[in-house]
C-alpha cells in the first residue's frame, strides 16, 4: 500500500479533527516526495510538501498542507514538462497568465489534456451527460466518478488534477462531506475536490480544507441545481443577485478555496467579483476578464451534440470527423476494400505457406471423398 494511502485511511477511520489534519499533512509530505521522484526535480522533494492557499484574509498567504496521490512515473511524452501544483498555480495567477483548464472523463482524453499542456484537469460531473448519456449531472454517483477519474489520472499526470463532488455527496453534513473527498483523494486519486455551491456550503468546505484538502469552488450558474434554478439560465442578471454572488464568492474564500469557477454570468459581474477575490476565478461563460478558462472537453470538440452552451466554442471538429472517419470504414468493409493483403495482414514462415496449401488440398479432398 503506498504511504498516502495509509494516511488517508487512517484518516477515513479518525474521528478527531487533529487527527485528521495531521494525517493529511503527513500524506501530503508522502506525495510532495513521490512527486519528486518521478518528476527527477530533486529540489521539489524539500520543498513541496506544503502549499500555500490563497485565503481571503489578512492579505498574506497562509501555508496549509495538502493531500493528494503520487502521479504517476514520468513518460516520454511529459518528461519536460514540471507538475502542476497550487504554488503553480498561485504563481500564474501573480503573474495575470491565463490558467487553462479542461475536462477530461478516461485515459484517451487525460493524455490528451497532458498533452495540450492544460493547467489544470477537471474530471467534471458534466461526464454524466457527455460520456455517458445521463440526462442531467445528478444522476452520477461517487463511485462512477472515481472510476472515470482514475481512468484519467493515468493519462493526465503532470495537470493538477481536480474531481467534481456529484450531487448528494457533499450536502448531508460537513462531516458526510469530508468523508466523501478523502475517498475521491484515496480511491479517485485526484488531487483537489470541487464542490458547486456558496454561503450555504462554505461550513463544508472549510471542514474539508481544515484536514488538507484542496477545493474549488463554483458558483452561478450550478448545473447540479439547474432544476431548481429553472433549467441552465444565465444567474447575476441584476443587482441584487450579483451582491448574492459576491457574497458566496468571498464566503468560499473565506472557507479556504484555491480557486472558484464563475460559470454562466454576465461579464460585468464576474469582472468585478475576480477583483474582489484573491484567489483565480475561472470561468465558463463569464467572459475573458477571469483569471482563467474551463470548457467541457466534449463541447470544445464538437462530440457532444444534445446541449450547445452560448459560451463554448468548437476547437476542433472532432465529432464530425469521427463519424465521417467511420462511413469511410463501414464503405471500405462493404467494397472488401479493407483490410488491403500485404498491407494489412500477415505471411506465414518462410516455406510454411505452401505446405498448408497442401494440406488444405489433402484435407478438402478427404472431406469431398466421405461425402
């Protein structure tokens, strides 16, 4: 069992908050050395253990420590390129660099997150609907999350990798809550948790962050509520609901929050609460003002054709070309233009193929004559 496991099972079993915290400060440690290890960074190893949260506050940084598993070893496609951590991401937002983020719900769409280079891999519960054809995002359960994102884990290994708390999770009670993220951390194998909600939740989210455990919020428009909100409408539209937002905003940062997802709300006011905050938003169809950007990978290359948000865009039409792709070959199939002889097939050993044809001969012949 590897040692953050260990840790973080202990901690499943405590029921003191102290030992929960120091738990998940030691199995923070077991990870920041992991890390270093396989990234060959031997620097990384004195000094990773700890992050730093961007806490709303007294304008300083506060040094938590941080839970998360060991990535896995580095391969020929992401060796020059440095883990993605909080402190990586603190620094892009000090220095105003858009932070990219991107979903991802297996290993194909993992690797190619790595391989873009993203900041940060979210493994949304958005999969419920554009992996596996639910009809909202409540339906997805914990356990079908920690399925899909161990997937990903596997092919994204150097993005900070992020797992959406699906709906009903997260909102009996703090301590139902926290139980839940140490599973996503120790099963799921994800380094943060996102949780959709504000003022209401921001108990919760202090409880997880208390033990070491990274949060993003997301506020707005919050899909697992979209039921109650009247379907996934534009939220903060007047004056009174931006002052909601910006209370929920600060309420989370005040909880502990690294980062929170501005999601479908007028520019004006998502432009105002990223200048409030001092931690990033992203956002999602809140405008380019946001100290970054998520989009819902299926959305980003045309795949996923039941819901077109205003807000995404086609990067590349992947949907299409895959259906073409497949005519091609059902057309190819049927002409007995595929597979090609030579090309796509095998020979047998040398001399080998001519006594089998003698057999088939001797064999066919014996068949016919006991017919």
């Amino acid at each position: 069992m590897q040692p953050v496991q260990r840790f973080l099972r202990t901690c499943v079993a405590s029921r003191t908050p102290a030992a929960a915290a120091s738990t998940a400060s030691a199995a923070s440690a077991a990870r920041a050395t992991a890390c270093a290890v396989h990234s060959g960074i031997p620097a990384m190893a004195a000094t990773a253990a700890t992050a730093a949260s961007m806490r709303h506050g007294s304008g300083t940084m506060q040094t938590r420590s941080f839970s998360s598993p060991p990535p896995e070893p580095k391969t020929a496609a992401n060796q020059s390129r440095k883990k993605v951590t909080i402190p990586t991401l603190h620094k892009l937002y000090k220095e105003g660099t858009p932070i990219t983020v991107m979903t991802a719900h297996d290993y194909p769409t993992g690797m190619f997150v790595e391989k873009a280079g993203i900041d940060i891999c979210l493994v949304g519960d958005s999969l419920a609907m554009v992996a596996l054809g639910y009809e909202s995002t409540n339906k997805i359960t914990l356990e079908e999350m920690m399925h899909h994102s161990k997937a990903v884990a596997r092919g994204s290994t150097c993005a900070f990798l992020v797992g959406d708390m699906p709906f009903g999770t997260f909102e009996v009670s703090p301590e139902h809550a926290l139980r839940n993220a140490i599973r996503f951390i120790h099963e799921g194998n994800v380094e943060a948790v996102k949780l959709e909600g504000g003022v209401e939740i921001s108990a919760t989210v202090k409880r997880i962050t208390d033990v070491g455990i990274p949060v993003m919020g997301h506020i707005g428009l919050t899909p697992q509520r979209q039921t109650s909100l009247g379907g996934f409408k534009v939220q903060g539209k007047t004056l009174e609901k931006a002052q909601g937002l910006l209370e929920d905003a600060l309420a989370l940062q005040e909880a502990g929050c690294f980062s929170i997802v501005l999601e479908a709300m007028p520019q004006a006011v998502a432009r105002f609460l990223t200048s409030q905050l001092k931690v990033p938003t992203i956002g999602i169809g809140a405008g380019p003002d946001t100290s970054g950007q998520v989009l819902v990978m299926m959305d980003a290359l045309g795949v996923y054709d039941k819901l077109s948000p205003k807000f995404s865009n086609v990067y590349a039409a992947v949907g299409e070309q895959a259906i073409g792709g497949l005519r091609e070959f059902s057309d190819a199939v049927r002409a007995r233009a595929f597979p090609v002889p030579g090309k796509h097939t095998y020979k047998m050993a040398d001399g080998e193929e001519e006594r089998f044809k003698e057999w088939v001969a001797a064999y066919e012949s014996k068949k016919s004559a006991s017919l």
